[in-house]
C-alpha cells in the first residue's frame, strides 16, 4: 500500500495554493534570511524554532506590504464608501498560513523552508492565535467578524475592522483533575510580527467629568483623558491583490497623566498609576451570552466608539470628497460616504450616542441635535445575534452618570423624542411606552442598549432566518410593529478560505478536481458536486480524505490524552463554547445511555464512537464548569471500561481554540448541533463542520433550519421541538420529573449521576446539575430527550453504510454554498451599507526583491 502523502506534499499537488516556481522560491530563500540576520540579528547556529517562525512571518508580510499601501491609495483616488466594522472582539486565530493562501504563496514558502532544512508545518505551529474574542456570535460573534473581514476584503469592499488590542486574549483552558482551570493568554509576549504601530495617529477619549452649561451650550470638563494608540494589522483578500486594515486600539496614558501628584511629590505613584488607565486594553471579558455590566466594560466599549469614530471622522474629511470646500463641515453627507455596522453589545449602542455628539461638535453650530440624529440614523445599522435576555445589554443609569454624563443626557433627550414618536402612534398606550423605553424603570434605572440601537439605525438584522423571524415576533416585537421597514436576515457564513482551502486541504483538492477552483471565491459552485453523487471514484475520494483526516487528528488525540484511539470508529464532535444552551448535557446523557446498553448487551454489535466535547467555560459560569467537570468524569469511568473497550471513548477536547477548531472539523463525521430551539441565534459550528464533509444531528435552531434547507432535510439528522413545541411547552408548563419517572434509560441515567456512578469518591460533585436538569432547566434537555436517542440510533445504522453515508455527505458539501461569508456580506453591502461588492482584483505591485 502506497504510504498516504504527507499534508506538505498534497498542498503541492493543488495549484491553488500557489506554484512553487523556481524564481519565487529564490527570493523567498533570500527574503527568510535576510530577515533571520537585519530583523532577528540571528545566525543559522544560534537561531531558535521561533526565530524561524518570525522570519518567515517577516518575509510572508514583505509582499502584503506593497499591496497594502497600494489599495489604501486606490481608495483614496476612487473614493468608495467606506464600511466600518466595530466590535469589541476579533477572533483572528492565526494569521501566517492564511496570508500565504490568499496570497497563492504556499507551496513556494513550502518549497523554499524545505530546501533550507525546516519544516513549514512545524514553524506554523508556533505562531499564536489572536484570540480577541470568544467565539462564535452569541455573546460577541468574533469569528464571524474575522471571517467577514476575509470576505469584505475578497469582494472589494473598503472595509475597517475596528477594535482593542487586548493584551490578553481569551484565556488559555487547562484541565486539572477533570477541572478547567484558566491560564492568561500573554500572545503579545514574543512581539506579533503581524502589525505596525501607528503613533502618529494616536487619539484622546474622555471619561468622567461634568457637564456645565454656558453661554456657547451645554460642555463636558474636567473629564479624564486616556490615549488610544493604533495598531494596524492586514487583512488580505483572496488573490485579488487587495489588504483592508484592521485597527485595534490601545490604551496609553498621557504624559501628564496625574499631574497633579507629581506636585505634591508623588512622582512615583503617579507613574505607577499610569497602568489603572492603561488597563482599559488589558484583558478581553470571557463571558459568551452573558453581559456583565462592570465599569471597566463600558470603558472599553466607549473606548474604542470614541477613538474610531474620531478616526472616521478624521478620514472622511482628508478624503478627496470631504476635503472639497463646501463638503469639510458638512457631515450632512456622511451618510454617502460611511457606514457604521455595529455589532455586539457594547459599540452598538455607544456608537450611536457618540456619532450624535462629534457631529454635533464638529459642525457649525447651527447644526442641531435633530441633524444630528438623522446622520446617525443613516449612518448606522444594528445586527443583534442573540435573544438570551441575559445576554442583552442593560447599563445602570448611575454608572453611565459618573462615567459619560454627557452621554446620558443626549440618550435621556433621543429617549424624550422616541417617547413623544410612540405616544403620537399610540395614544394613551401607557404600557407600550414603558416597554419601549430606553430607559428601564425599577429598582434600578438601566439603558436598554438594544431599544438604543434599533431607534439608532436605519436597519436591524438577525442572523439566521429563524432568528430574524424570532426577534421580529417576540423581543423585538413592538420595534417591529412601528417600524417594520427596519427590520432584515442576514443569515450568517464562514470564510471558505479559511474552513477548506486552509484547514482541509485535501478536499479542497478532491473538489476542485472534479468543478475547478473558482469555487473558493463563488461558493454556490459546490451545486455541481451533485453531479457526482453517484459517482464512485468522487465517493471513495471524499471517504478517503476524512479518513486520513481522522487518522492524523487520531495522532495528536493519542499524543495528547494518552487514550487509544480507534481511527474507524465515528468521531463524534460537540465542539463550542460551553453553555446550558447549547446543552451539552443532552451529549452527556446520550453517551451514558449508550455505555448502558453496551453494558446491557456487550456482544450486540455496536456501531464504535469516538465523543469529543470541548469549550471554554466563562470563568464565573460555575454550571458550565460543572458541566465540563461532568464530561470528564463519564470519560474517566467509560474509557477505562474493559467491557466498552474502543467501541466508546468519551474525550474532553483541552483548550477549544481557532487552531484546535482546524483542526478537528476537518476529521468529524458527525456534528453536534443540539441547541434548544429558538436559542442559537445562527452558529457558525455547524457550517464549518458541514463544509469538512460531517452530517449534522441537530434541531432546527439558527441556521441549521437553512442547512438542512439547503441540503434537503434527508440529509440531515434532525429531531426534538420546533420553535413552536417550545412555546406551548413554555406556556403549559416543563415538567422534567414526568420525563424522568417514564423514561427508564434516562432515570437510569440521571441515578447514576447523582448516585456518584461517575465521582465515587464525591457522591454529591453533580448535585447542583442534577437539581437544575430536575426542577429548574429552562432549556428542557429531558424533553428532546427521546427523540435525540432515537436519531442517534438512526447515525449508528447509518454509519454502518459507509457508501450511503458518504453520499449524504456529498448533499451536504455541495449545498454549503449558502454558507460562505462572501454570500453574507455581498447582501450586507446591497441591502444595508449601500455598496458594491466586486471579484475584480486591483493591480498588482511588483513584490519584494
Ligand atoms: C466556529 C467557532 C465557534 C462557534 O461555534 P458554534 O458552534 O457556532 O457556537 C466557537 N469557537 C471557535 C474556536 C470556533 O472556531
């Protein structure tokens, strides 16, 4: 048997990734050591892996510098309207081997390492990810914004990502005795060679202070100043020789920062304070669907409104159209040439509110608030990605008070204004107004950033189909009622370029045999695989790609946990952040209740799993810690079962990151997707999973509904409530003791949990999930309980047919073609920026010598 090529040489069989030719790998071998000897100051003896690792970043980066500098001068001469992304979150992941694939660069770089004795694969690894958010969209969809700012770049689009440079990213999980345990994610330690400083474009924000009111109008003074310095990173696009910027914020204290300490002697002291004005930057919250409404929090979200839109502003007014005479000081026509896509919580509202103010105080005076807001309103759009209410954005008055004063009181006028709006449609609807307030009465005043937000823009989106639909008929409703005109889906995608081209290479190269490779940048292209649903060779191509897949992912399992691994058995994969929604839970019951039946009838012939489940738990989230410590203790128990032996192996996926994620999606054969209906807003999982060949066994929640749509609903494994089960259950009433009392297995299941099955030497660990699955679980695990084991017996006869599995597959990798962010953002630039998407590439620069 021919020994399976190495991941090296199959990446130089695909022309897509780049001809190695003989000129370009030259240079590349110059370029690497000219910057391990002028950037590094290394020799080959003394130069370690990392060295290595920065002078191929160095010699990468050389030739997006051109292309760099040349789209920013092509946006100055034609002018575009520019698309501003804010978030408080980026989740990059790693940036090396993404460059080298939009650049076609590859297998030159493969080629030129090799040639000088490493190993291109094993330098990749040591570059860090940039894990500036959480994941996914639910509390801060910071990887759909990565994957947008790919495609914003592919399609032509001037396109800023703008956000902060935490200095410490998502934290890194260990786990410890079964436990996740948080290590600081110190990614900047070693210099990132993937961005510049930009000092020169560095800008005060304000904070505190007082509001006086004088003779010129209403002033903030006396407020604090903290610097926000610029670091500029590259975003490419796919071969078209463009490189949109992302901007990440960091905060600087000013010289004078204390000054008045150092009078009284405190030199010292006041240098040390210098970093509780610094630390706005320092650290990334690690909630996911949850919003903690903490000082430090606001500070950064305003932080970086303040800084960008004082960046926007500054860029409107030295383009060629804003520097035109009449057009300086007018920001009438802001809206022509900028538009602010807000996403998460925090910018969203607070950009609204701000653009208010720096129209208002860059612009003659005669320009009233009611000009004012009408610019933001064109200016803005809002996109809301969740519906947990816990996770929505609810700030107290008073801490808005001290902060930002001025703030609260345009947000309390636009509220006097939004009320007077209601009260003229609605007469004498005393309830509505109060729904509909942005400002929540109680105990405790708050400002509903959401209501800011959807009064603030001119058009507000959910994420999936089903999620548009949900916040139009339930949250949102009353927003809906009066302004139904607003209200859009934009279903979310994921960058093909990263999810196959990047992480899979090899079915990238099995499908662009059989279609071409223009399917990279067109992605609706997949339909012609259906061509070939019936065509043996294509089958036997995309079962052997997984497999191979599995058996390297199979390595690092066996490396990494010291647990035998057996490749032919179904990797089951349940990978996401952890979270009672999500319901990993209902993962753990099913694989209990198939422990129990392979104890039941061991010789029964078992179709082998291998479960993987990983996540990050929010550091304060104790049932999601608990839940992670519950999956580790059924695979201690289960794995060193002799009588399961390799038909069950349970596995705790260690630290669930970009780099983890390209990792094993690519070996999954079955997806995950088990969310209670009406929570997930879109996922982004669940396309990736689909696009790297895996089935999904899922509930229609978020885009799963699309994809089984778009595959056909055969292909899919789909079961348990609709949105409207849900909601007659909500309004009858969830009883999780009947569900118990009749079902054997899961009463089997649940004893063995609470009776310390899986923690004999602590009987009682799991108490605290077995009271919140009993009597308190608002996301009804016991209620599709049934249905999920029936549908994962259904997987395991399946499974057993590896040729008709294998064609589901093919259904659905070539209905993925929806699910590119491409598709996405061309609809964002049509329908809500007003702007045109485009495949045209702009001129190349000649690259370095
Ligand atoms: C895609 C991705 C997510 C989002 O997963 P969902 O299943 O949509 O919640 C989270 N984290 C990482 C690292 C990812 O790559």
């Amino acid at each position: 048997m021919p020994k399976p090529l190495t991941d090296q040489e199959k990446r130089k069989q695909i022309s897509v990734r780049g001809l190695a030719g003989v000129e370009n790998v030259a240079d590349l071998k110059t370029n690497f050591n000219r910057h391990l000897h002028f950037t590094l100051v290394k020799d080959r003896n003394v130069s370690t892996k990392r060295d290595y690792y920065f002078a191929l970043a160095h010699t990468v980066r050389d030739h997006l510098v051109g292309r760099w500098i040349r789209t920013q001068q092509h946006y100055y001469e034609t002018d575009p309207k520019r698309v501003y992304y804010l978030s408080l979150e980026f989740y990059m992941g790693r940036t090396l081997q993404n460059t080298m694939v939009n650049l076609a660069l590859e297998n030159a770089c493969d080629e030129a390492l090799y040639q000088l004795g490493l190993d291109m694969e094993e330098l990749q690894d040591i570059e860090e990810d940039a894990g500036l958010g959480n994941g996914g969209l639910g509390r801060v969809l910071a990887l759909v914004l990565a994957c947008f700012l790919d495609s914003m770049a592919s399609l032509g689009l001037a396109a800023y990502g703008y956000g902060i440079r935490y200095e410490f990213g998502i934290f890194n999980q260990k786990i410890v005795n079964g436990w996740q345990i948080e290590e600081a994610d110190d990614w900047l330690r070693y210099g990132n060679p993937w961005e510049k400083a930009r000092p020169e474009y560095m800008r005060p924000v304000h904070f505190y202070g007082r509001v006086e009111h004088t003779a010129d109008g209403v002033k903030w003074v006396d407020t604090q100043v903290v610097l926000a310095l610029p670091y500029d990173t590259p975003v490419p696009g796919y071969r078209n020789n463009i490189v949109n910027t992302m901007r990440l914020w960091s905060a600087k204290a000013p010289c004078e920062f204390n000054l008045k300490d150092f009078n009284v002697g405190g030199y010292i002291q006041a240098v040390l304070d210098r970093n509780l004005a610094e630390n706005i930057s320092r650290v990334l919250y690690p909630n996911d669907n949850f919003f903690e409404g903490k000082e430090l929090r606001l500070k950064q979200e305003y932080f970086v409104v303040a800084a960008t839109l004082q960046d926007i502003i500054r860029r409107f007014k030295a383009s060629k159209f804003g520097s035109t005479e009449v057009v300086r000081m007018d920001l009438t026509k802001l809206p022509d040439k900028v538009t602010l896509s807000l996403w998460d919580l925090v910018p969203k509202m607070n950009g609204i509110f701000h653009l208010i103010r720096f129209v208002v105080i860059h612009s003659p005076s005669s320009f009233s608030l009611l000009q004012a807001w009408d610019i933001t309103v064109r200016t803005c759009a809002y996109t809301n990605h969740t519906v947990l209410p816990e996770a929505l954005e609810r700030w107290p008055v008073d801490l808005f008070q001290n902060l930002l004063p001025r703030h609260l009181q345009i947000i309390y006028e636009i509220n006097r204004r939004h009320l007077e709006r209601i009260s003229s449609l609605y007469p004498d609807d005393h309830d509505r107004l109060r729904r509909m307030s942005l400002i929540e009465e109680g105990e405790q005043k708050k400002i509903n950033m959401a209501h800011l937000c959807i009064v603030g823009s001119h058009a507000v989106n959910g994420v999936a189909r089903i999620h548009s639909d949900i916040i139009k008929n339930t949250v949102f409703k009353d927003f809906y009622d009066m302004d139904p005109q607003k209200f859009q889906n934009k279903t979310n995608g994921i960058t093909p370029r990263r999810w196959l081209v990047m992480c899979n290479p090899g079915l990238a190269e099995v499908i662009a045999e059989r279609i071409g490779e223009d399917y990279i940048r067109d992605l609706g292209q997949l339909k012609k695989l259906l061509k070939f649903v019936d065509d043996d060779a294509f089958i036997r191509d995309v079962a052997k790609i997984k497999q191979e897949n599995k058996m390297k992912f199979a390595v690092h399992l066996e490396e990494h946990y010291k647990v035998k691994i057996n490749p032919n058995s179904m990797f089951d994969i349940q990978v996401k952040r952890i979270h009672e929604y999500k319901r990993q839970l209902l993962n753990c019951l099913h694989i209990i209740t198939f422990y129990n039946r392979i104890k039941k009838e061991p010789n029964k012939s078992w179709t082998p799993r291998t479960i993987m489940i990983g996540g990050k738990a929010a550091p304060g989230y104790h049932m999601a810690k608990s839940i992670i410590r519950l999956i580790t203790a059924i695979g201690e128990v289960v794995n060193n079962d002799p009588v399961v032996g390799d038909r069950l192996k349970v596995i705790f996926l260690e630290n669930y990151r970009v780099t983890l994620a390209e990792k094993a999606i690519p070996a999954a054969d079955l997806s995950e997707q088990i969310s209670t209906a009406g929570t997930e807003a879109s996922g982004t999982g669940n396309m990736k999973f689909m696009l790297n060949g895996a089935l999904t066994i899922g509930t229609m929640d978020g885009a799963n509904v699309e994809m089984a749509e778009e595959a056909g609903e055969e292909n899919l494994f789909i079961f348990g409530m609709r949105v409207d089960d849900v909601e007659a259950m909500d309004k009858k009433g969830y009883d999780a003791v009947e569900y118990y009392n009749r079902i054997p297995e899961l009463k089997q299941a649940m004893d063995q949990i609470s009776g310390g099955f899986f923690s004999p030497s602590q009987p009682d660990l799991f108490k605290d999930i077995v009271n919140m699955l009993m009597h308190h679980d608002r996301f009804k695990v016991f209620a599709d309980y049934e249905e999920y084991i029936k549908c994962q017996e259904k997987v395991s006869a399946l499974y057993k047919n590896p040729k008709e599995w294998t064609k589901k597959v093919i259904h659905n990798i070539g209905g993925c073609g929806k699910f590119s962010s491409d598709r996405t953002i061309s609809q964002y630039a049509r329908e809500i920026w007003g702007v045109e998407p485009s495949l045209e590439k702009i001129a190349a620069p000649d690259d370095p010598r």
